[in-house]
C-alpha cells in the first residue's frame, strides 16, 4: 500500500470516527464532506490521527488547486498557523481555517 493510500485510509478512519461519536454535524451515515468538519473536530483528534487530518487538508487543497508541487517549510509554517487559528476559532470549518493561513 502506497504511502497516499494508507493517509487516506487513515483519514477515512479519523473522520468516520468523529461522524460515529458525534463530533461530526448530524447526517444520515454515507458520504461525508469535507466542508462538515469543524476545527474542534480534528483538534480533538491526537497525535498521528490529528497530523493525517491536518496533512489530508493541506493534500486536499494543494489538488484542488491543480498542483502537484509544495513546499515543505511553507507547510510546517501553515499547519503551525492552522493549529493555532483552529485553537482559538473551535466552531470554524476545518477546511475555512487552512484556507485562511494557505
């Protein structure tokens, strides 16, 4: 399994997870969105579920733009901001967040 796989696997997992106790907004169980995850949500989260979370968002994103490239500092210096502004802004979409320090 390549490395992408097993992120998303594990994001599959964290974010089931948040849907299955709660934390998630309320919805019929299937698809899920990105859009739904609030701040809390993954700042709940610990350790390496939070850092897949967080790493599925910059990917997300980084795709949606069309681009395979990034760079790594710029990275560690977002998710950094993103942690911080997700600390202070719980109620903030996760999604919102990290566009907001991109």
């Amino acid at each position: 399994m390549t490395v992408l796989a097993r992120m998303t696997a594990v994001v599959v997992v964290v974010l089931a997870g948040s849907y299955a106790t709660g934390r998630a907004d309320a919805q019929a169980p299937g698809d899920r969105t990105v859009e739904q995850y609030k701040c809390k949500d993954l700042m709940r989260e610990s350790g390496s579920n939070r850092d897949v979370a967080i790493a599925f968002l910059h990917g997300y994103l980084t795709g949606k733009s069309g681009s395979s490239k990034f760079n790594v500092d710029i990275i560690h210096k977002q998710t950094n901001a993103f942690i911080e502004r997700c600390l202070d802004n719980p109620n903030e979409t996760a999604l919102d967040a990290m566009l907001s320090v991109r």
